[in-house]
C-alpha cells in the first residue's frame, strides 16, 4: 500500500467560486483502487491488533456492494489472514461484482438472511458464529471499532492547520469520529450522511467524541437522494459535470453525495469568506463498477 500516493489537489476556482478563498481534495482515493480511502486506514490497525493478539483469521459483515467486505479481502490476502466475508441478504447464487471479487482475493463468504444479520453485534450470536471459523478476530460492519477509529484518526495527520473547514462523508460514523478525536479544535468538520434521517448518527458521534463534545462539528443529511445506495440522474449529471472541470472522479454512494451538498452550502453563502475548504475523497470507486454492471445485468443488455 504507497500511502505516499495521497494527494491534496485543489478543486477549479469557477467550481467553487470567489467568495471561499480555496477548497481542495484530499485524494485518499488514489493509493489503491480496490483497498481505497478511508477503509485502508480502519483496516491496518485491525490486521495488526488481530495478529499481535494471536487471532488465525478476521471476519467481517457487509452487503453485496460493500467497499469494507472487498477492502477487508484485498488487504487480508496482502497480510497472508484468512478472511471471512459475512454478506447481509442475499443467497450466493448470482455474485455481485463485489463479491466475486472478495472470493477472487480469498475471502470465504458466507451468506445469511437480512433478519439473521441484524444480530451482528449481539455477543452470543457473534460467539456461535465465530466456533464455526478458525479463531477470527471480529471486525464489526465497517471496521466501526476502537481500532478503526485509532486508523481514521491518523487521517488527521495529513491535513495542514491551515484549512479551516474538513468535509467527510459518512457510514457509519467511524472515520469521522476518528478524525474528530484528532483535529485541533479550530477547524470545523462537517460530516455529510448519505442516507434518509441520517443524523441518528448524531448521538453515537455525540458519545464517542472524547473532548469538547459539542464544538466544531456538524452533520447534514439533506443530500440522500432517496437514501443509501439510491441516486438520481440529478447525481450523476452532477458527477459527470464534476468530472469534467476538476478531473477528478467521485463515487456515486457517498463522495457525489458530499460535493453536491457543498455545492449547495457554497451558493447558500454557508462558509464565512476566507474559508479555505479541503474535501476528503474517501475513495469508493469500485462500487461505481459494480453497480453499473448490476444494472446492465439486470436490465438485460
Ligand atoms: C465506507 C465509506 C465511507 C464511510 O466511512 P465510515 O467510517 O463508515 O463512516 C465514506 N466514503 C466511502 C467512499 C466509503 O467507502
């Protein structure tokens, strides 16, 4: 993994307009295409603590599209760590791109119903699934534990004191906690959520955030576009314009999402004149080419 692939690339000034004095983006996206983002940092301090610990193997849970299930394959083959991949609702008889690529990295799947899943952070359910695998370490869904906080938190590390905004999207929560627990508290992190109602999130961030609980953050759920996993052609006309002026290409889950709304925040006259903006691209991309194909597949063509 060259993390020394990360870039931070300003975005077009018409893009963004004259009243911010810069927005750039942190190209977290790039030093992978299939471990991308915020996902290679959850992963590392899990791997190393699932090793130093004595575990034989991890498991994890995603859905079909998950970029942590296919982040957690890529990076367990690299580490030499048996996998397990625990996929939400669906049989393993018609693989998604996704999944097919976890199997291709290693991972054994393993396929439970959606009512089953919803016990996946119940200790006993947890237990009696982990005695049918070699000694796993469990990484919750989303690598959202201590050790994918402490990884998120070293996000931080590469953001200059001179930005005064940091804009993040969010699943569920876990890289923005970290990144929070981290930031000097003169810079304002906005989390932007992409799905419906999403600021129930707000009150496990609340709880996780070690000082200062109630400063220099905030969370926006208007921009779900009928909620996660869901887009319009609004979105992608949007992603695709966004491509052409900055060249650079946003996933349509969560990224698309998030430059949208900051569109939006930007024409509201939301951000005091001066602010200097960095938007994080949290990666993703691969999700862009598995649904893609899912839809040519199901449309039939
Ligand atoms: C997983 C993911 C997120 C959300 O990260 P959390 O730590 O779960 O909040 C954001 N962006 C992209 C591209 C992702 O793949």
């Amino acid at each position: 993994m060259d993390e020394s692939k990360v870039i931070v690339q300003p975005l077009d000034k018409e893009w963004h307009g004259p009243h911010v004095s810069g927005m750039d983006m942190l190209r977290l996206d790039l030093f992978d295409p299939v471990i991308s983002g915020n996902k290679w940092y959850k992963l590392k301090h899990n791997l190393q603590y699932a090793m130093q610990q004595g575990y034989k193997s991890i498991l994890t849970f995603g859905g079909a599209f998950s970029n942590h299930l296919i982040a957690t394959a890529a990076a367990a083959q690299l580490h030499h760590i048996p996998a397990v991949g625990i996929v939400r609702g669906d049989d393993g008889r018609e693989l998604t791109a996704t999944l097919k690529a976890c199997r291709e990295y290693g991972m054994q799947l393993h396929f439970v119903t959606r009512e089953e899943y919803k016990h996946k952070d119940e200790e006993d359910w947890l237990a009696r699934l982990a005695a049918k695998f070699d000694k796993p370490f469990i990484i919750p869904e989303g690598g959202a534990n201590e050790q994918g906080r402490a990884g998120a938190a070293a996000i931080a590390a590469l953001i200059p004191g001179s930005y005064t905004h940091i804009c993040v999207s969010l699943g569920t929560g876990t890289t923005f906690i970290g990144l929070r627990n981290a930031l000097p508290v003169h810079q304002q992190l906005l989390g932007f959520v992409p799905m419906k109602n999403g600021t129930y999130l707000k009150n496990e961030i609340w709880m996780a955030i070690e000082q200062d609980k109630d400063q220099n953050w905030e969370l926006y759920d208007r921009w779900h576009f009928g909620g996660f996993g869901k887009w319009t052609d609004e979105l992608i006309s949007f992603m695709n314009g966004f491509y052409q002026v900055n060249h650079i290409p946003l996933d349509m889950v969560y990224t698309a999402k998030m430059m949208y709304g900051l569109k939006d925040l930007l024409s509201e006259g939301y951000f005091p004149a001066g602010a200097n903006i960095l938007c994080i691209h949290t990666g993703g991309l691969q999700g862009n080419v598995a649904i893609a194909a899912e839809l040519v597949y199901k449309s039939g063509i």
